[in-house]
C-alpha cells in the first residue's frame, strides 16, 4: 500500500482567505483524489487529478473554488478558494495506480473557517 | 446515481459480534469496501470484496455480499473497545474509479 502525507494536517483560517493542501505519496500513481468530509457526513468526491491534465470535477465543485494542481506523479495540491464557514471539513486526499483495486486514503487536512 | 445506505448507529457489548450492514443501489459495482474511522483520524481500509465473491474472511473481519439484493454486511468478530469507530461501507467499478460512500455507522463497544 502506498504511504500518503497531507499538509497542513489542521487550519483555522479567516473567511475570505484561502488554503493550499499538499498530498504526498510515497510511489508514483496515476490516480489522485481530493474529497470532502463535511462535519458528520460521509466523504464526498470533490475531483479527481490525473498528471499532465486538468482535473475533472464532480457536481457541485468547480475550478474557481477548488483549483487543483498534479505537477508529477507523487503530489498534488487542492486550494479552499475564498473561504466561508461552509468549508469547514476534512480534506483528504486518495490514490491509487492503474489495476490497484483499492484507493488508499492520506489522514486528512481538518479545516476550521471562522 | 449510486447510492450506499447504512443505519447510523449500533451499540455492542465487548465480546459480542457486530453487524454492520449496508445496501447500495449501482449494479455495475465491482468492489465494495469497508472502511473505518477512529476519531480525529483518517480513513483506515480494512477490507474490500470482489462482486464475483459472497463471502471474504479476514482474522475477526467477515464480509457477506448479496449482490442479487446489493446487500454488503461486514461482521466483527468477539468486539473489542478498540473497535470503536465510524464504519463506511464503499462501492466502486475499479480501483482507480470514483470511490461512492455511505453514510457511516458509528460503532459504540460498551466494556
């Protein structure tokens, strides 16, 4: 299984301001995820980032508010654009290589916006 | 869309079995998973199946899929404190395929 790093692993931030989130693997993939885990609720795909490509986003995220970035095959960031206390979540991110059959999770950003 | 449904809450006492069941609405699922999530942590895999199998034993682990009524259910063996979690049943078509979650079933182990 692949070993993943997230960063910050917590914030509290201003509303208005925005967050950069970094996701490490220790291998190369091909597959990265970024979800959401709002307070109490399940996980929620936010978009899914392949290299040399631009992310593909779910309903109800878009690029201005969740710009991604997949510069290599070991990292990728997501930013929290102008924040408001609705972001307020867990961010985590996942990954997986081609014919893996399962997606390893990193631990986690916990995110407060005040 | 896909769709995973789980009851929100059961409360065991240590030593007894937990069943945790979960119904899922996408018939083109290939894996189904489990995973578990201790408080303040991550998200812990702790076993999948393939749509192919009925049954997937692992240590305390069991899981039994129904795929004719898109019924997973994940029993744990002689429950201990440390069991205590939210439990995701999880379904996709591959493992680098979007990863649909259930609610959650929060784990509650009485001593």
């Amino acid at each position: 299984s692949a070993v993943i790093s997230q960063k910050p692993s917590r914030d509290i931030c201003q509303r208005g301001t925005s967050l950069t989130i970094q996701c490490q693997v220790d291998s190369q993939v091909t597959m990265m995820f970024w979800y959401r885990q709002q307070p109490g609720q399940s996980l929620t795909l936010i978009a899914t980032a392949n290299q040399g490509s631009e992310a593909t986003y779910e309903s109800g995220f878009v690029i201005d508010k969740f710009p991604i970035s997949r510069p290599n095959l070991t990292f990728s960031t997501l930013t929290v654009s102008n924040m408001s206390p609705e972001d307020s979540s867990i961010y985590l991110c996942s990954v997986a290589a081609e014919n893996q059959e399962t997606q390893y999770f990193g631990p986690g950003t916990r995110l407060l916006v005040l | 869309g896909e769709d995973v449904e789980q009851s929100l809450f059961l409360s065991v006492r240590e030593g007894d079995s937990s069943v945790i069941n979960c119904t899922y609405t996408d018939s083109s699922s290939t894996y189904l998973y489990w995973y578990k999530q201790e408080p303040g942590a991550g998200l812990q895999l702790l076993t999948y199946i393939f749509s192919n199998m009925d049954m997937k034993q692992d240590q305390r682990l069991t899981v039994l899929l129904n795929k004719k009524d898109k019924h997973l259910s994940l029993r744990i063996a002689d429950t201990q404190t440390g069991d205590s979690a939210i439990y995701f049943c999880a379904e996709s078509t591959g493992g680098y395929q979007k990863v649909t979650f259930g609610t959650g079933t929060k784990l509650q182990v009485i001593p």
